[in-house]
C-alpha cells in the first residue's frame, strides 16, 4: 500500500487530486494543508486521510516520513496577489519547497512531483517545450521557475527522484472564487458586473482539473526521474470569449462584463506543445464543453445552494 503525501491538498488542485486518488488505490494519504483563504479542509470531509495543518516552511521531520510519492500542490499562486505581495510568494513558493526538498532527501522518497505551471515561460506565440528557456513576467511565476531550479539542483547534487509538471489554467469544482472562471461563473448568477483585464484578448489554454489529476498521476508512476512534463488540454481561448460563453450557458448577455484596467506586466498569451507526455501515453479524455457545463452546475449547487441534487460522479459525467 502506496504511502501518499499531498501537500495543498485542501486547495483547488490539491483537493481534488486527493479525491483523485482517493478513489483509485489503497494508499495511506497525509495532506499537509496551512489552511490559507483558499484552502478548506470541508474540501475533504469524508475521506479517510490523515489531515496535517501546517505551513510546508515550517514542517519537520517529526512531520514526515519516507513517503512513496509527495506531491507538492503548495503554493500562493493568484497573480494580481503576487503584484502587492511579493514576499508571501518567495516564502511558499521557494523557501517552502527547500524545506520539503530537504526533508525528503533526510527521509527518504519514492518520488517527488513538483506541480508547476505553464506561465514559467512568459508570453508566447508559439507552443512552449519543456526544454524552453523560461522567461517568468510575475512575481509568482518567478516562484514557481525558481522553485523548479531547486528541485532539479537536488535531483543532480542529492539525488532526490524529481518529476515536474507545468499545466495551463484548470478550471472545476472547488476552486476559490478570486480566479476566472469561478468569478465570472458566481458575478453572472449573481447578477454582478465580471471585470474582464483590458480588452480581454489574452489567450489562454484551458484543462479541466480532472484531467490534470489524472495527468500528473500518470507521470508520477510512468513518467522519467528528472523530466519536466507539459499538460495542456488544448481548449485555447480569449478570456472574453470564455466569460461570453459561461454568459450564454447561463442565459445572461455580455452587458454584464466589465472591462477594467489592465494587470501589470500581463502575459498574453500561454501555448503548450504537449508532445512529451502524449508520447509517453497520456492525452486529456475529457468534453471542455460538458465539463464547463458541470463546473457551473458545481458552483451553482454547492456555493449558490440552487439545487439539492447529488453531486455524486460528478466527473464521470463529463
């Protein structure tokens, strides 16, 4: 039986990665969660885990223990947070990540995944490779690049198994309402204006969290020590077609979207070549379409409290 490491695991991502797992294998999970605004351990009531609260800065080795895989889903990771607050950044994103580098090469680990993200590369025209020169416009993605140098120092110097994953923006259940789609998603039912940066032209390639959770599950059991992996799920879109299109699922018109200045040092556009990990046998199973759909049907029922039905396979349906 797999012993599991998820640290974040009661944010977006990391919860349902959790799930994810949850329900595929016997393994015994710890989730090392801080519980910032943006995580919730309700995320994961009913399983059978155990739950750890604690900054990854300040975990010891009375914390951990020689974990077949730790998967590192802890970070601060909103941009315009990024912007004001630089320091939280370096702390999680860089110092945290050190400190787990460093308690696993004490340990010992089967493998550590790194969960990175596709704005390490900056603003592209062109699909980015792995082997990309990286070119970071934020303070947060700066933290992730930099994060990414250390675990691959610690996999040349200590030997530390290594694995990295960039993926392009998720959307899905449980992710906190400061970012997109979840906005544009609660402003539209609610009736409230969507603030959309500058003129909206900004491309982004969009992956439903579900097939992420799989993605990065599939490169920890089959990917190569010392590899970094793209996952994309190759649905790029303008942010405002993409709030234009939750508007029409919704029924409401775009009078309701707001345009407001432009974030600072805004990439424009992000693009992944994703050759590397369809090569090694993983590509996205699931409808953009459908599972936006489900994702707003999620928001509505278990924020909005619309509808009692049972949220039961929600993924399954997508």
């Amino acid at each position: 039986m797999d012993k599991i490491c998820v640290t974040g695991g009661a944010g977006f991502i990391g919860t349902n990665f959790v799930r994810y797992i949850y329900d595929r294998y016997e393994a015994r999970i710890t989730v090392i969660d801080k519980l910032t605004y943006a995580g919730r351990k309700e995320n994961l009531d009913g399983l059978d885990i155990t739950f750890i609260q604690k900054d990854i800065c300040d975990l010891s080795k009375d914390d951990f223990q020689e974990f077949d895989f730790v998967y590192n889903f802890a970070a601060e990771s909103h941009v315009d947070r990024s912007i004001t607050s630089p320091d939280n950044f370096l702390k999680s994103n860089i110092l945290g990540v050190v400190n787990l580098l460093e308690l696993c090469k004490d340990t010992g680990v089967g493998r550590f995944i790194q969960i990175s993200t596709d704005e390490v590369y900056g603003s592209v025209n062109i699909p980015s490779r792995e082997n990309d020169v990286l070119s970071p416009s934020s303070a947060y993605s700066a933290s992730k690049a930099s994060a990414e140098t250390f675990c691959n120092a610690y996999y040349k110097t200590f030997q530390i198994p290594i694995i990295i994953t960039r993926s392009s923006n998720n959307f899905g259940p449980y992710q906190h309402d400061e970012k997109f789609v979840p906005k544009v998603i609660l402003n539209s039912l609610r009736n409230q204006k969507i603030p959309v940066y500058g003129t909206g032209s900004q491309i982004r390639d969009w992956i439903f969290v579900a097939d992420n959770c799989e993605a990065m599950d599939f490169v920890s059991r089959n990917g190569k020590i010392g590899e970094i992996y793209n996952i994309g799920g190759g649905n790029q879109k303008r942010n405002v077609d993409l709030a234009t299109e939750i508007l029409g699922i919704l029924g409401k018109t775009k009078d309701l979207i707001a345009y407001v200045e432009d974030r600072l040092g805004h990439d424009y556009e992000y693009n992944l070549d994703c050759f590397k990990i369809s090569k090694l046998g993983w590509k996205p199973k699931y409808n953009f379409e459908k599972s936006l759909k489900l994702t707003i049907k999620w928001y509505q029922e278990s924020i909005l409290k619309i509808s009692d039905k049972s949220k039961e396979k929600f993924y399954m349906d997508a």
